[in-house]
C-alpha cells in the first residue's frame, strides 16, 4: 500500500499523503510522490494533479527521525526536481500545518491554494538545520529577502491570509475541511490545466530578490550578533539567503544552501534540538495511567495569592481563555496585585507583543475576591502563597472546606512536601503540584508534583492543562525541590565553592554564557533579588548539617544590605540594570577563602562549566533513580524550559551523554575525592558507565 495513494477525479490525479500522524515526508511519502508524478505525467487523461494530505494535515516536514541515520533515495532533491518539472500544472493543496520540508515541496509546485485555517512556514532552525529543499532559495524569490529571513530566522508559521498577502498561495478554497480543500483544490487545478503552459515555477522568478539592498545581511547579523553567539544554524541561514540574492543562477544558490545543510544535518546543535524535540513531546506521555482515565475538564479556575508569582498564573489561565477568579486575604493585596497585572498586560501592548483587544479579553476574564466561597466553584484551585507549610496547611484546610467536590487543588510550591499539603485536607487525592516558574505567564515549563495518593485523573488533569495554557508539563516526583530546584541547588552550591576556590562572580556568569545560559547564575541571583533565599537560609539554619561544606559569601553579601538590583548592588554593582563588577565583592570573597582556609587557584572557563554541569547530571541520576523524574530526558525538558539552560546544548543529561557516562563518571569521582560527600557518585551514574551505556540504552 502506498503512503501516497492515487486516483484520478475529473481529469485531475490526486495524489494524497497518508502517514499519519502528521504526514512527515519520510522515504515512503518522497517514493510516493515520485511514483504518483510519474504515472500523472503518463497517463493522457490527466490534466492536472493536486498533491494534499490525508487526515489532519498536509506535509509537517522532513522526518525528523530519518535525520540521524543515513537518508535513502529519493531524496528530497529528487522529489522537487519531479514536481517542478511536470509539464502538467501542479497545485499543493494546504490544510493543517505546511512546515519545512513540506512547505518546500508545496513552493515547488506551480500553485497553491489552502483553507483558511491552515498554517505555513520553515520552522527548521528550532531544530538547528535550515530548509534545505530549496526553500531558503525559492521563499526570497516569492516574498523578498527580507521577508524570507524573518519567516526562516523566526521559524514561526504563518497563517493562510498573511501567506495570501505574501502571494505564496493563489487562492484561499472555502469551507473548513479535508474534503471540501481537496474538491475546491481540483477545480483550481482545472481551470489552471485550461491555461497553456508553462507553469510558473518560483526558481525562475528574480523580480522579488532583485534590487535588494546588500547591506541587509551584514545588518541582520550585527542586529542578532549577541542572541546568535555560539550558534550555528541562523548564520548558515544568512549565508543561504545571501546566496539566493548574489548567484548568478538559481542552480549555484542551491549549491550553497545543500551544502550548509549537510553541515548543520551532522551538527551536535542540531542533534541536541533534534533531541529537544522528541523530549518535550515524551515528557507529556505518563506511563502507568489507565488508558481510559479522562482529564477532568478546566472551565474556571482560581488562583490563591495575588503576588507576583499568582498575578502571572493567573494571567496564564486569562490568556489561554479560561475565567480566573484571584483571592487574597486583603483587599489591598488584591489592588496591588491586580495593577501588578495590568502592568504587565500594558507592558506587552506597548512592546507590540500582545494586541489591545487579547489584553483586553484576557484581563476581562480576571476577577478578584477575598472570600473562599466565592471561588467555590472553580474547576481547579491554584495556591500561590508565602513558602510556609503552616500558610499552606491554613489554605489547603480552608479549601477542603469550602471547593465543590472533584476541584483540583493545586499548589505552586517550589519544594514543600506534596503529601503534607495534602494532609490538611480530606481528599488528598485531588491535591497536586503545578509549579510555574518565573515570570508565570512567560516561562513554559509547568512541573507537575504528584503526590502519594494523587490520583491518576488528578495527574492527567494537569498534563492536559499545561497544554491548555500553552505550557510543557513535566511529572515529577515528591522530594525537596522536585526535579528542578533540587538540581539548582547542586548548581548553585558548585558555584559559589569556585568563588572560594578562587573564581569571580563575573569570570562564572561569562564561562556559564558562553556555554549559552541567557544569564549567568549570579546575574540571575541579582535580578531574583538575594533576600528571599536569605530568609529561606537563616530558617534553615538551625537543622542544617554542620558537617557538610557550606558557602557564606551569599549570606555575608546580604548581611552587607546588599539585596541585588533592586538595591544597586548584589554580587555585582548596578547603574540601572546594567551589570558591573565589584572589587568590594572581590575583596569579600577573598576574605571568607582566607577565613575557610581554602586556598585560591586559577579556575578556568572550561572547569566551570564542566564542574557545574557534572554536578547536575550525578544530582540529575540520583533524582533517576528514586523515580523522581521518569526519564533523563524528562530533567533536560525541566532545564530548557524552567532554567534557561541553552537548547542547542539538550540539557544536562543529554550534555552528559554526549560526554560520554565514563567520562562524566570520571570527573564526579574526582570531585569526590577532592570535596567528599557531596560529591557521591550515583550508583546509577556508576552502572551506566561501567555497562557503557548512556540513560536509557
Ligand atoms: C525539515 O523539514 C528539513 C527540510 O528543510 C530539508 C530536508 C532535506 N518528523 O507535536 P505533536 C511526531 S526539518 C517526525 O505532538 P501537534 C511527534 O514526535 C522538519 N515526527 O503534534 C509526535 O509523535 P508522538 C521541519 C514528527 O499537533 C507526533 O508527530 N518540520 C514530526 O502538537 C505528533 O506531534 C518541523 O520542524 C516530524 N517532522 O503539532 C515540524 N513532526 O505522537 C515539527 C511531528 O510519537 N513538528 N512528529 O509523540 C511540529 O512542529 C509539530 O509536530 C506539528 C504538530 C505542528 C506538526
């Protein structure tokens, strides 16, 4: 059975991609259009032939799997060549979403036509590669340089009316479905087979690329030279584009564009983002839950604490339509937090990023109270209050009280004990974590905490209400800080030693961002503000084990009244937001080495980074093997998109992988000589590397 049946209707083939479930262009599909093209041009009663997806959604794409084994013919240069060359008019019929490679082969057909639902656009640089059946070659001679390189740099798709404007479809078919794009796609084919040829092909047009002005590339690059550092793939992209503008021919543009591709394809970028990828999409999946429980359905929703953390998910639930009631006990709390929000929503108006009506809509869906009763009737119930189990345990109580039964009662801690939130009420298996991360309404990770008696719709609840918000949900066990603060805690611990051992605040932030973290650990402290972890510390301090290393300099830093940005000063010095480095600190730093007895030495750039991604991945398999993550990959979606840890890396257990376990294993036990305890292997960690396996092999 082919993966692109054929059959001819009204004089037109039809040829229809059927490889569910989004119809990737992998070597059966390419086959199938080859064979279809073939047989169309043989056979005299056609006229025409209209390539479309079956089900959901015309071509996604390349099959990205394909991308790390040795790619079989044909390939996809083979597939362009066939449909450009057909003397019968070819039209690619758009539904559901026409991305890379697809959109390739949709822009070497003569005409396109969609519905109006349907989306277009080369995503290939979230996955470290640029388009490389020629779209990087056939978009600008369409849409302009400049266009193309905002569509292929921003990897974003593009909506049927917009691809209308751009006049990359002819024509947008009425009605809504499969059925009716395919029956409005034949008569265009048709009327297109009625006009004698040739058809227009997008390689031989240079009305859109000439004239364009050369300094637009070098522009580009300057303008994203800091966003881009270290990587490789929108570079590539430039180059390409550049190409398609200053070849002479078409042919020698291409020539560029295959190459770079081939370069990108065997990338560790690419194969980290192509890894990224697959992640964020196994992390939604839960084993052990009965195929047939059903997430319970989110309508209304309320958020406890109107901070900034409960402003921001209360803005999460408004943005993705859902009604948000926000409580606080005080009614200046609430007035403070709700002119927090419009602060917020003003702020993405005037940048451009949110339109007034959306900000409007979605404020118009929040609402306050400061009685329990009033939010009685929520679907789910987020708390957002003060890190205190005593506060926790008066609102769980109190909402045990007053939430109509099957409510989700859910907590955004960061680290307390799931089951002893739970505990304060008499249905604990309707209490979960949901941990946000901040600001709410734009990080996208959603940490998912189930607890001891969760229940599995509780969980599925959850799963399915961080794809409601937009968000990508990660379950994670019930420990101190779960899988991400207790990973953060390692890496901040890490840190802080090397400034004892003789780094600065400033040479970590730089060794950290050129690995490609957006910010640097102590950066990132400053902009937090260093108070909070401060109160958190001195409440600790009295259980804390005394026989294990521990760092001063962040609590002296404070003792100083040294707060962060907020203050002027953190671990650096502020004039506004901008960042500069402290002699005074330096002065401090030295100071507690000498009072430790902790002799100073040269750190390098690559020992920071090594020492601290290490770290993480002993923490990250300890966190393994306690179940408290279900899978490697599931701590590397935490980290990208919870912790800014840099994509094009794969997180920190891919980073480790990569490495090699042994080697890893090797520089853990190192440490472990070095600084003792805290350093223990993970008897996962020992075993993966002894089997000479990676996480899961
Ligand atoms: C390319 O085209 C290179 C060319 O320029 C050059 C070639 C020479 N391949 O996301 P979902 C799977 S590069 C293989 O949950 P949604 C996905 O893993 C490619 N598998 O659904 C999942 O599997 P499972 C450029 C793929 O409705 C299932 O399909 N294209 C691919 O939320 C459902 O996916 C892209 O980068 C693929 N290409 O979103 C597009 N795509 O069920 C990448 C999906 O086992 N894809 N799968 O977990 C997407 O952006 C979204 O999947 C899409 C659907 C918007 C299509």
């Amino acid at each position: 059975m082919s993966a692109v049946p054929y059959r001819v209707e009204n004089g037109v083939a039809v040829l229809t991609i059927d490889n569910p479930p989004v119809n990737a262009a992998s070597r059966a599909v390419r086959v199938g259009i080859v064979d279809g093209i073939k047989q169309a041009g043989a056979d005299a009663s056609v006229k025409a032939i209209v390539l479309i997806g079956g089900g959901r959604t015309f071509i996604a794409g390349a099959d990205i799997r394909e991308f790390g084994q040795q790619l079989q013919p044909p390939h996809f240069p083979d597939v362009i060549d066939a449909l450009e060359a057909s003397t019968k008019p070819v039209v690619a019929a758009l539904h559901g979403t026409a991305l890379g490679g697809g959109f390739e082969f949709a822009l070497s057909c003569h005409y396109r036509v969609a519905i109006a639902s349907a989306k277009v656009g080369l995503p290939e640089v979230n996955l470290g590669l640029l388009p490389g059946a020629g779209g990087t070659q056939r978009l600008p001679r369409i849409v302009g340089a400049a266009k193309a390189l905002d569509m292929i740099l921003g990897g974003k798709p593009i909506g049927a009316d917009e691809a209308l404007k751009l006049g990359l479809i002819e024509q947008i078919v009425a009605g809504k479905t499969q059925p009716e794009l395919e029956a409005g796609a034949i008569a265009f084919a048709r009327e297109r087979a009625a006009v004698a040829g040739p058809h227009p092909r997008a390689r031989d047009r240079v009305d859109k690329i000439q004239g364009t002005d050369p300094a637009l590339f070098d522009e580009v690059r300057a303008k994203n030279a800091k966003k881009w550092a270290g990587r490789l793939a929108e570079f590539k992209i430039v180059e390409c584009v550049q190409a398609a503008v200053e070849k002479k021919t078409f042919d020698e543009g291409s020539a560029v564009e295959r190459d770079n591709f081939v370069i990108l394809r065997a990338s560790a970028q690419s194969k980290a983002l192509r890894y990224a990828f697959f992640a964020e999409r196994e992390a939604a999946k839960i084993p052990g839950l009965p195929d047939d429980v059903k997430p319970r359905e989110i309508k209304s929703a309320a958020v406890i604490g109107a901070g900034t953390m409960g402003g921001g998910i209360a803005m999460c639930f408004a943005n993705a339509g859902v009604a948000v009631q926000m409580l606080d006990a005080s009614q200046a709390a609430i007035d403070a937090g709700i002119a927090r929000v419009r602060g917020n929503y003003a702020t993405s108006v005037a940048r451009g990023s949110t339109p007034q009506d959306r900000a409007d809509k979605a404020l118009g869906l929040i609402s306050t109270t400061t009685r329990y009763e009033d939010i009685a009737q929520a679907d789910i119930v987020v708390e957002a209050v003060f890190e205190d189990m005593k506060v926790k345990h008066d609102v769980f109580g109190a909402l045990d009280r007053v939430m109509k039964p099957g409510a989700i009662l859910a907590t955004n801690t960061s680290t307390l004990d799931i089951d002893g939130i739970a505990s304060s009420t008499k249905r604990p298996e309707d209490v979960i974590g949901t941990h946000f991360f901040s600001p709410a309404n734009v990080m996208k990770l959603q940490e998912n905490v189930r607890g001891a008696k969760s229940s599995a719709q509780t969980i599925a609840s959850v799963m399915a209400l961080a794809k409601t918000l937009g968000k990508v949900p990660v379950l994670a066990g019930n420990c101190h800080g779960f899988i991400g603060n207790r990973i953060l805690y390692v890496y901040g611990r890490e840190c802080d030693f090397m400034l004892e051992e003789g780094a600065t605040p400033w040479q970590v932030d730089r060794a950290l961002q050129a690995f490609g973290f957006p910010m640097g650990v102590y950066l990132m402290r400053d902009l937090a503000g260093l108070d909070v972890g401060w109160s958190v510390r001195k409440g600790r301090e009295a259980t804390r084990d005394k026989s294990l290393r521990y760092s001063p300099v962040a609590d002296r830093i404070c003792e100083m009244g040294r707060f962060g940005q907020k203050t002027g000063a953190g671990y650096y010095k502020y004039e506004g937001r901008n960042a500069t480095p402290d002699p005074e600190i330096e002065k401090l730093i030295e100071s507690v080495s000498v009072e430790l007895g902790v002799p100073r030495r040269a750190v390098t750039d690559e020992q920071i980074v090594t020492r601290v991604l290490s770290a993480m991945a002993n923490e990250g398999a300890k966190i393994l093997a306690e179940g408290i993550a279900i899978r490697a990959s599931d701590i590397d979606v935490t980290y990208l998109y919870g912790y800014g840890f840099p994509r094009h890396q794969g997180g920190p257990m891919f980073w480790a992988e990569e490495q090699g376990l042994a080697k890893v294993l090797e520089t853990v036990q190192r440490y472990h000589a070095e600084q003792g305890v805290l350093w223990t292997p993970a008897p996962l960690l020992v075993e993966r590397a002894a089997a000479g396996k990676g996480w899961t092999g």
